[in-house]
C-alpha cells in the first residue's frame, strides 16, 4: 500500500522549489544555447535519435551501472553494432577495442568518428561471429540496440560464438526486445523476445546470469552474464 505524504511534509514545497530552480529565465537559457550549440557544432552522431545517454535518465543509468564501471585501460572490449558511436564513446577508456557489425558501410561510419583512436579495430561479421578476435581475450562485450532486433536463433548463435573469446572473468551485457512491453509491441522492428526466452538461452549456451534489469527501458530489458564456472 502507497502511503501519500502528510500535509506538514515539505516534500511537494521542496519538489515546487526545485522547478523554479530549474526554469528560471537564465536556466532556461542555458539549456537553448546549449541545444543550439550541439546542433551547430557538435558532430552529429548516428542513432542519437533514439537517445542520447547523456540526456535521457534511463539511458544514463544503463550507462553508469551496465557499462562505465567495467571500462579499463588494461582491459579487452568488444561492441556489436555500435552504429554511429553512441555507446562507443565511453568504451574508448578500454586498452583494445572491437567494433563488430554485419553491416561494413555502417561501421565506415564509426570508423569515420573514432578515426583517430589507434586502439580501436573494426570488423565486419557475418551475422554472428568475431572474425580476427582472438580466443579468450575479451573482458567485456556490450550491446545496446541491435539485440532488439535479433530473433532467438541469431541470438543463440551469437552466444556460441562469445565463449570462444571470452575470459573466464568476462561481463557480457545485452539489451534486447521485451516483447511483454507495450512499446516493443508497437514497434514492428522488435523482436519476439521475452526475458524468459532469453534468459534460458543465455544459460543453454553455458552462462551464468549475474543481474537483470526488467523495468528501467520503456520497451526492452537489459542482461548482465558471465561465462559459467566449469
């Protein structure tokens, strides 16, 4: 039962408070010059359409807790499909990083953004493995947006691939369409995943399911694992 705050609570004053804070003329002010200035300067970014993690609460909490505590620079990590580089971004504090991507004229496009960044290497796939990374090198592989589109199958067979690369140790985070959400229902892109149906792949293929979140996306879910002890 949800219990409202009583009337000598100075939760709503203070909630008032912070709103004035917010959107005072100079505030308000601040916010469009730097609107104007990301859109006249800053280089446009392939897929921040869907959300920019810097702006979007959501998408900034899988940032700082799925991704942003595993980054080392003595670490391996791998992204499938990063697109323009919206994630990628904060992937690039990582010793060695692979960007993989079925898809060679989009991944020109994040070779064209990280161009100068010696550390990354791009690779085109054939829809679900890692050619040229070698066997258990890779700390961390993430994907954010391109899972959502993945039917179980493609999902299945990507998961046997990364245990060929995989360290013992290594944290595996996936995002991927949660089709008991109403807006992966709307969304004729999505694919017919549940996170049942997913979680039991992820253990068929010899993982260990470490965490995950079922409520912070408005249309899909998001599974942390590692590979299972032997």
């Amino acid at each position: 039962m949800t219990v409202m705050p009583g009337l000598d609570s100075p939760l709503h004053l203070e909630m008032y408070r912070q709103f004035r804070r917010q959107n005072t003329l100079r505030a308000r002010l601040v916010r469009a010059a730097q609107a104007v200035w990301r859109e006249l300067f800053a280089p446009p970014i392939y897929g921040m359409a869907w959300g920019d993690p810097e702006l979007v609460p959501p998408l900034r909490f899988i940032r700082d807790r799925y991704l942003t505590p595993y980054v080392n620079p003595a670490h391996t990590a791998v992204e499938i499909g990063p697109g323009g580089g919206r994630w990628t971004r904060y992937l690039l504090g990582f010793g060695r990083l692979y960007l993989v991507d079925f898809y060679a004229e989009i991944l020109a496009e994040a070779k064209r953004v990280f161009r100068r960044y010696s550390h990354v290497y791009y690779i085109v796939n054939h829809g679900y493995d890692f050619p040229g990374i070698p066997p258990n090198s890779v700390d961390f592989l993430f994907s954010f947006g391109t899972f959502v589109h993945l039917e179980l199958p493609i999902i299945a067979a990507y998961l046997t691939a990364m245990k060929t690369i995989l360290k013992p140790d290594a944290n595996v985070v996936l995002q991927y369409s949660d089709k008991r959400k109403v807006m992966a229902q709307l969304n004729p892109g999505f694919a017919n995943t549940t996170p049942e149906e997913v979680r039991r792949e992820v253990e068929n293929a010899g993982f260990e399911v470490l965490e995950e979140d079922l409520t912070t996306l408005w249309h899909s879910s998001v599974i942390r694992f590692r590979p299972a002890a032997r």
